[in-house]
C-alpha cells in the first residue's frame, strides 16, 4: 500500500487552514508561558516542568506544521490536556489561598495565562480535526467565530493578569 493513500493522510501539500495557523499560534504560546515560568518563577532549570512542557508544546507544532495527517491537530488538544492534568490540583490550591500570591506571584500569573490558553488549545485542536476531515483542502476557511473567540481570549488573559497585578500591588488579599 502506498503511503499517499494511507487513512488519514494528506496526499498533496497544503497550507495550514486558519484553525491550524491558531493551533501552532496557541502552542507558541505555551511556549513562551513554561519557558517564562522556569525562567522567573524556578529560576533554574530543575525542576524541568517548564522545559519539558515547552519542549512538548515545540514537539506538537512541529507535528502539525510538517506533517501530512489529518488528525494532527488533535495532538495539540492532548497535549493541552496531558498539561492540565497535573497543573489543576496546584492551580486550584492556589486560587483558594490568595494569600500566598506575595510568595508565589508567579503562579499566578502562570495560571492566568495558561488555564485560558489551554482550553482554547483543545477548542481549536479539536477544530481544527473535524475541519480537515470535514472539508476539502481549498475550503478551509476562516470561521466566522474566529475573530471574536480571539479577541475574546485576549482580552480575557489581559483582564485576568491584570487583576492579579491589582491584587499583588495593593495588597488587596
């Protein structure tokens, strides 16, 4: 058999539709999130969850930017979710005990910004699947959707970090 014609596969190159284009967007994120994570909350590099997280987030846009299947941008909403797995009993921690916000400020901020990413990553992974499954390679175009679902995720990480900055600054908790 050959493996132009293998399930799943792409037979031609074609560029990524704009639900993938977020999808790597998103990861790019992430890394940018876990390295600023071991870079200003560990400042060092062990413990290795920041790299190992980073490293997988550059794995899984690789595979979705180089590769011919399909269902590569479902890897990205594992990943998001193999992420939030063991990061949610922390989070959680945390946000019920403000007060630690003046010894961990960091992991607030991390959690502000990687929780909305995160889901956003398996919303738009996910997406991205059933698009390149349901649709030929010339009719991926943008949703209609999309736009807002951006600005709104922005705005909602922007509003989020903010707010933790106010609570950190005026001593508020």
């Amino acid at each position: 058999m050959s493996s132009a014609i293998a399930v799943g596969q792409r037979t031609e190159r074609v560029s990524l539709s704009p639900l993938e284009n977020l999808t790597v967007g998103i990861l790019a994120g992430m890394v940018l999130v876990w390295i600023t994570f071991q870079v200003v909350d560990l400042q060092a590099l062990f413990p290795p969850i920041g790299i190992l997280y980073a490293l997988g987030s550059i794995a899984v846009a690789g595979t979705i930017v180089f590769s011919r299947r399909h269902w590569s941008p479902a890897l990205a909403s594992g990943w998001s979710v193999m992420m939030m797995i063991p990061e949610s009993l922390p989070a959680i921690e945390h946000l019920l005990h403000w007060d630690d916000i003046y010894t961990h400020f960091g992991h607030y901020l991390i959690i502000m910004t990687f929780f909305p990413l995160a889901f956003a990553l398996v919303a738009s992974g996910i997406g991205a699947t059933v698009q390149n499954y349901k649709r030929e390679s010339q009719d991926r175009h943008v949703p209609d959707w999309l736009r807002t679902a951006v600005l709104g995720l922005i705005a909602f990480i922007v509003v989020a970090n903010a707010l933790t900055i106010a609570l950190y600054v005026f001593d508020i908790p």
